[in-house]
C-alpha cells in the first residue's frame, strides 16, 4: 500500500508499537535470534531485532497493508 501523505504515515507509525522513524524512513522491527545471522539483524539495547525499513520514495512510504488496519 502506498501511503502519500506524512500526516496519515505519523499516525500508522504512532499506532503500531513495531514501527519507528529514522529520518524519513520507517523501520519495522522485532525481537528475534535469528536476527544475529541475518543481513537484516540490528542489535539495540542488548538484543538482536530484525528491522526491515520502508523509505519514501516520489510516489509515498509503500508499506506492507497489515500496518494500515
């Protein structure tokens, strides 16, 4: 799904607790293992998160549709 608008991006990010800034782009992440081995892996306060991130392109942040509902 493509979402235009930074106002309705700043409420999906507000109303998801996976969900984060960095700058512009939006970073999903969760606690994982598995993180540790992967290219995705990011280590943060002591654990390894896998963090997959959506930056804006011309056309919006195209993100996954179970985030908007």
């Amino acid at each position: 799904m493509i979402v235009t608008e930074l106002k309705d991006m700043e409420t999906i990010v507000a109303s998801n607790n996976s969900l984060s800034w960095d700058g512009w782009t939006v970073v999903n992440s969760y606690k994982t293992d598995k993180a540790r081995t992967s290219q995705y892996g990011l280590f943060k306060d002591g654990s390894w998160y896998m963090a997959r991130r959506f930056s804006p392109t011309r056309n919006g942040w195209d993100i996954p549709s179970k985030f908007v509902g």
